[in-house]
C-alpha cells in the first residue's frame, strides 16, 4: 500500500520538480504535492506544515539555508531534504549542522525514498520522545493535584512495622481494603529486592522522634503485580495521640513507565545516529589496513623483493588467502548494515542482460576451473535491457552462482537468462543451476536467513558467515524483485531472481 504524504517542493524548473515526484512513487510514496519557487509562496506554504520538504539548493531568489532559517523560525518540525545538482561537501556538512535531515544529488533520485523513509522516521521518533515528555509532564501535575486534594494514602504503622491504620484510599492504590491490611507487616508487601533499604529506613524512622524519611519502593498490589510508590514518612511516636510512624504515599507507576518509555525512545534515536556514524567510518577503518595487507603479500608473491624460499611462498599464501578471506566477510557485514540503515543508492540505467550474465562467467571461470567443474551460460540471441541498478544485478549473480560452485562437487553450474510471464507480467528470469548435492526441504525456508549456513557432511565446512544468500535476497527487494529456490535433495538446486521487465 503506497504511503500518502504532503510534499512541498522547492524548485523552480518544473520537470526537475516532476522527477523528484516520479522517484518518491517509485519508493511506494503518493505525494500530495506542490511547487513553489519563491520566499513568499514558500512561506505561505508552510501553513498548514507539509510532512516533509524536498528544496533545491539555490533558486532565483534566495536558496535552501535561507529556506531552512524561514523554517526553522517559525518552530516547525518539518523534515527538511537538500535535493540538489551540484553541492559541495563543505556546503552539505554546513547545512546538516544546521537542521537538513539530509541531502540527495539529482543524478541519485533512486535513493530519494529511501532518505524521505528514513527522515520521517527519525520525525516520528522526536514525535513519541516528545509526546512521552509531555504525559510524564501531565502525570507530574495530575500526581500534585492528587496530593491537594486528599486523594494519596496514608498508613500508621508501630516501630516494628505492624500497620496500625490504613486510609480508604489504600483500595484505590493498592486493591486492599483497610481492614486487610490492619495488623500486617508493611514489609511483607514490599518488594524483595527493596527489604535490605526497607529495612534500613525503618530503623532510621525509628531512632529519630519527628523526623521525615522518604523514598520510592516497588510494593505489591493485591492482584500480584508491583507498583512504584513515591512515600514520606514521618517519626510521630512521641506524640501522644499518634504514637506511630505515619507514611503518605501515592502510586508513582504511570510515571515510571513514562520514564522508561522516554528512556527507550532516546536511546532508539541515539541508536540511529549511531548507526548513521558507524556506517561513515567503518569502511576505512577495517578495510585500509587489508587491503595494506593483500597488497603488500601480493608484491612479495611477485618476488619484486627479492626471490622467496618455497615455505616463505607458501605461509605468504595462507596470509594472503585470509586476508581475502576477512575482506569478504568484512564487505558482507558492511553491505548488510549498509542495506538495514537504507545507505544503498540504487541507481537504474540500461543494462543489457546478457553482458552481465558474461562478465559473472568470466569473473568465476577460475574457480570453476580450479574445482574441475564447467560453468555454462545460456542467453538468448535477442538482446534483453533492464532499468536497473548494474552494480546490485552484478553482486546478486556473483553471490548465487558462487555460492552454487562452492557446494558443488562435480559437474557444471550453468547461469542462464531468459524473459517470461509470471501470473501475466512480464518479468526476466536469471537462472543459476548445479548439479550439486542439493538442499533438504526443511532446509530451504532458512536459506535466505542471516548467518545461515547449510551444507551436506561434504559440504558443511566451507566458509562464509552465512550472509551472502540474505543479501543477495535484500538486494533484489530493492531491484524490486525477488530469488526463489527449488531443489531435489540429491540432485542439484535452481535459484532465480525475478525482475519486472
């Protein structure tokens, strides 16, 4: 079901301002929108507040920071997205700092929707954070309020703790009747994780005639579950016509779960910029120093150095192979964090299917030379072109027909293309085909499951965390398609990504 949000576009060429639109319905969005392109319409626009903002940089008249000041003195909390041709890093740092919830190039309107997504979320999150501020607000005052007008209760009990007197209001608060809780001990309603401060209070009210303790402590409601209480207690035996300690207390529980709400919402947003940051400084971290690594080993291989004893060559290998190793799973996680947070720029182009489907064969033709097997592809004559994303189509291939020559002993893997019509649609089918040992049934419904790793005895041990099926699954979503799976256990499985076309 497309979502329907209200748009203000800030844009002053009327078919960049229609590309902008045809990206976010290509995001499953249904914007109700409008263009503007100067200060005075665009401030008009802002009553009543669209849900979200979509400016070019620099108009005739003034440009995207001074739209975003016009914005942000009117105290509105209106996602605020720089859609632009051409911005500098600097000018994109300056205007993140000072609100924009993000910036897309115009040459990259394929991740148009996915940053709209994402800057509406985060708008909701600040809408629950600020909505849970505001009842823990309402609770404060309607808590006060309780205390002005008698409504709190109140229990006289003896120096060891005995409840002398309970006001009606304990029914209210705590579901007992006056008369069930007169000759109890106090604390064994009280939680036990709260009996050693308990304790310790007790014995401070005791000790100090007219003197006042207070706290909070989880006590137990009559129907089993805990509630928080906010209580005063006050030492007033020496008083001839008391002669007990007195504690007025009131239910404090709403508002703790106010507080933990608002505590979760923070830490969700905070979760959030997190993730943004990691994802901007880790792939230089980890990957830079690899690289160095397969690198360096690589010229040593080369023997550019100097010549090399054959156990040196072969320990430089080992390094070698599990650096590369490493640098696969690496890239695995980052691309599967990077597709999770909405950071992959999918961007359509023609793509001829059948030069993908050749470059795939090229690029694993050694690995199947290596394992004795024969990798085939069949395409048609008739060349078949998709608007798509090169690089997401070409990481998806790569991924299921690697995996295909890993868990095939013998054989052949066979890669092929052809277009057809599924429940009507015309869609192209990329097929990958082995003849290996095959996938259990039972099996077959956690294949596209993060860190799943399946195999026969043969095959258990190779290595890989489990990931590249999932990505590849995710990846096709955002191509707008899907990989399916059929497999005879015993003898071989197909996998084929559907894509409309």
């Amino acid at each position: 079901m497309a979502i329907s949000l209200r748009v203000l576009i800030l844009e002053d060429d009327p078919a960049d301002a229609e590309l902008v639109v045809h990206a976010l319905r290509q995001t499953g969005l249904e914007p109700d929108w409008v263009r503007v392109d100067t200060e005075e319409d665009y401030v008009r626009s802002l009553e009543p507040a669209p849900d979200i903002i979509l400016a070019d940089h620099r108009l005739p008249q003034f440009d995207s920071i001074r739209a975003l000041a016009r914005l942000q003195e009117r105290g509105l909390d209106v996602p605020f997205l720089v859609v632009s041709g051409v911005i500098g890093e600097d000018l994109a740092v300056a205007l993140m700092e000072q609100g924009a919830a993000d910036f897309v190039l115009k040459d990259r309107l394929a991740r148009l929707g996915t940053a709209v997504l994402r800057a509406l979320e985060r708008k909701r999150l600040r809408d629950e954070k600020q909505l849970a501020e505001q009842r823990l607000l309402a609770s404060e005052r309607r808590f006060r309020s309780l205390i002005e007008h008698g409504s709190d209760g109140i229990v006289l009990f003896s120096p060891k703790a005995e409840i002398l007197y309970s006001s009606p209001s304990s029914l209210r608060i705590l579901g007992y009747a006056p008369e069930e809780l007169v000759g109890r001990n106090v604390l064994d309603i009280t939680h036990p994780e709260d009996l050693a401060s308990a304790h310790a209070q007790l014995n401070r009210l005791r000790v100090s005639s007219g003197g006042v303790v207070s706290g909070t402590r989880l006590v137990r409601h009559k129907d089993g579950s805990w509630r928080w209480l906010d209580w005063v207690g006050t030492n007033l035996l020496a008083e001839p016509d008391v002669q007990a300690i007195v504690v007025n207390y009131r239910d404090i529980t709403e508002r703790k779960q106010f507080e933990e709400t608002l505590r979760e919402k923070t830490v969700e947003l905070e979760a959030a910029k997190a993730k943004d940051r990691f994802l901007a400084t880790i792939s230089h971290e980890l990957r830079t120093p690899l690289n160095a690594i397969i690198g360096f080993t690589g010229t040593l291989l080369m023997k550019l150095a100097g010549p090399l004893t054959a156990d040196q060559e072969k320990q430089l290998k080992v390094i070698q192979t599990s650096s590369r190793h490493l640098l696969s799973l690496i890239n695995d996680l980052l691309d599967l964090a990077k597709i999770e947070s909405g950071k992959v720029q999918i961007t359509p182009e023609g793509v001829v299917c059948q030069s993908v489907v050749l470059e795939v064969i090229a690029a694993l033709s050694p690995l199947a030379e290596s394992k004795g097997l024969e990798l085939l592809s069949e395409v048609p004559t008739i060349e078949i072109t998709l608007q798509t994303d090169h690089r997401a189509l070409t990481q998806i291939l790569l991924n299921l027909t690697n995996n295909a020559l890993k868990f095939t002993e013998k054989g052949r893997v066979t890669l092929a293309l052809e277009r057809i019509r599924d429940d009507g649609r015309p869609r192209i089918a990329f097929r990958v085909t082995d003849t290996g040992a095959g996938i259990r049934p039972e099996d077959q419904a956690r294949l596209f499951q993060a860190f799943e790793r399946l195999g026969t005895s043969a095959t258990a041990r190779q290595e890989g965390a489990g990931l590249g099926l999932h990505i590849s699954q995710k990846l096709a979503n955002l191509l707008g398609g899907e990989i399916g799976v059929t497999s005879t256990y015993g003898q071989g499985s197909t996998f084929t990504l559907l894509l409309e076309g």
